[in-house]
C-alpha cells in the first residue's frame, strides 16, 4: 500500500489564526506529519485534521483537493479517509 501523502494541497497561507486556509494546519502541525514515519500513524494523522476542519468550519473544499491527490496518486481514498 502506498504511504498517505500529506494533507496540505499546496496553497499554505496562515491565516486564520495560524491555520491554513487550504488544509487546516498549523506550521507545528506541517511539521509533525513530516517527522511521522508508520503510515498508521500518518493516517490517524489525516483522521485528527479531519475532524480540526470540521470544528473550524470553511474547509469543505479541502475533501475535494485531498480526494484528487490521492486519485493522482492511485490511493484509495476510503483507505485514508
């Protein structure tokens, strides 16, 4: 199985009060996924900001973006999310 990609999709501007607009992380956050090594690991991660998105709300888009990286990629999604 191939390993989870990272849930930015590349727009990576912090502003809502130090989240990004495009995928909810902050730059500690970025920089946590980076440094996961077990995808189980990698996956829970994605299921964590999953539920961010939704307690911050205006991220209905990143589903969509998320959904064609992995597509892209040749992942299921029901796999990761």
């Amino acid at each position: 199985m191939p390993k989870t990609p990272s849930p930015c999709i590349d727009v990576c501007k912090f502003k809502r009060e130090g989240h990004c607009i495009g995928c909810s992380m902050t730059k500690a956050q970025k920089s946590l996924f980076k440094g996961l090594k077990k995808d189980s690991h990698r996956r829970a991660f994605v299921t964590m900001l999953t539920s961010q998105q939704g307690q911050l709300g205006k991220y209905t888009h990143w589903d969509i973006a998320y959904r064609k990286k992995l597509v892209k990629r040749k992942i299921a999604a029901e796999e990761i999310l």
